[in-house]
C-alpha cells in the first residue's frame, strides 16, 4: 500500500500567528493594500485559493467577511479543525473565525456563483530553488496539491465576475498567465508581487 502524504499541520492558535496577527503590520501590510482594505473601507473577500488559510485568517482579522475555498479534500478538512479550534479559543482568534465560511470546491467553477465582491487568488507556483526557505507546511502542501496549472484560467473566472477587485499573489520575477488584461497596479516585494485588478 502506498505510504499516506503528511497532512500539513494548520493552525491558528499557535505563538508565532498571534504574534503576527498583533504585530504583523495591520492594515500597511501589503496583503491588504492589495485587498483594498484602507482606514474607511472594508471589502468583503473571496479567498480563491484558501491553502494553510494564512492569509484569509489575517483578512478576517482586519475585518474583512472572507470566504475561503479549498479544493483539496485534505487541506480543506485540516482547515475546517484549525477553524474550529480557533472559534473555541479566545476573542484574538474566534472573532476573526466566526467572519470565515470555509466551503469546499473547484473555484474556476464556484465563483460566479457566488458574485464576489474582492477575489484574492494565491496558486502554487513551481518550488522554489532553495527549498531550505519553504516552511514545513508550505512543503507538505506542495506534496498534496502539486502546482496548480490552471491558474490563469482561475483569475479569468474570478475577473469574469468580480464586481470590484481581483489581487493576485504571484512570483516576482515570474510571468503571468497569458491573455489577462492589463493589470491595473502592482505592489512588489522582495520575492512575490500583489498584481491588482480593478473592475
Ligand atoms: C499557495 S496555496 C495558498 C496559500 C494561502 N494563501 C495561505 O495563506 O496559506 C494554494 C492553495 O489553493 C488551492 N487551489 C488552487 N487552485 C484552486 C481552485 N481552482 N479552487 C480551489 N482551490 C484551489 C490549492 O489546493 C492550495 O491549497
């Protein structure tokens, strides 16, 4: 029989995330900016691509309704616990965790359905060379979910029904899918860049 793959541990509830969420840069940070959260305006978000539900946990922290969606079965049922044992732990955690509806699908297909307001899509991208920089989860994600080729057909469904705001994270030296329009800004770090459409 072959060898079950590590399920990524995902939680919330940990040190080091608290530690972020209290002073991990709020709403300067540049996930946020990009989601088009500013002091007056507080979008609601679709995070397309909900993985470790890292970045959609700090979105729902800065107040922002977020709806994660998983496709993997694993990642999305590991997700499900790590929320739940954030909605039974103390106010940091389970306010941001009674704003996240988790739900489980394929989101090329789900999102027009759902008419979002703000889509946030983050895919995986080939492995980066020095694999000593990925953290254990993100490693054992990879090892669940593979690459996700279908990326660009993803933030073409999510620009086909976006009413505000598509960002996507993105390598910052790689190229995008082809046929997107142009980008209405970027935000650029050291190695990934926020890639912002506005509609
Ligand atoms: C790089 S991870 C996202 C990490 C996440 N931003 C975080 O903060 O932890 C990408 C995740 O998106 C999921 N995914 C990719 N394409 C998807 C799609 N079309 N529908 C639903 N989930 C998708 C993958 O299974 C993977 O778990």
């Amino acid at each position: 029989m072959k060898p079950s793959l590590p399920v990524p541990s995902i939680s919330f509830t940990d040190a080091a995330f608290r530690h972020r969420l209290t002073h991990g840069g709020g709403r300067g940070l540049a996930l946020a900016k990009a989601l088009g959260l500013t002091k007056g305006r507080t979008p609601d978000i679709v995070d397309a691509t909900a993985g470790l539900g890292r970045d959609g946990f700090l979105l729902a922290h800065l107040g922002a309704k977020v709806t994660l969606i998983e496709r993997a079965a694993p990642i999305h049922a590991a997700l499900q616990r790590a929320l739940d044992a954030a909605r039974a732990a103390d106010p940091l955690l389970a306010e941001p965790a009674s704003r996240i509806t988790l739900l489980m699908d394929d989101a090329i297909t789900l999102l027009p359905d759902l008419a979002p307001e703000t889509v946030y899509i983050d895919p995986m991208h080939p492995a980066r060379t020095k694999s000593a920089l990925v953290k254990q989860p993100m490693r054992d994600l990879r090892q669940i979910v593979g690459e996700d080729p279908d990326a660009g057909q993803l933030i073409r469904s999510a620009l086909g029904c976006a009413q505000k705001r598509v960002a996507v994270k993105w390598p910052r030296l790689a190229t995008l899918p082809d046929d997107l329009p142009k980008p209405s800004y970027e935000l650029a770090g050291k190695t990934t860049r926020y890639v912002v459409f506005i509609r």
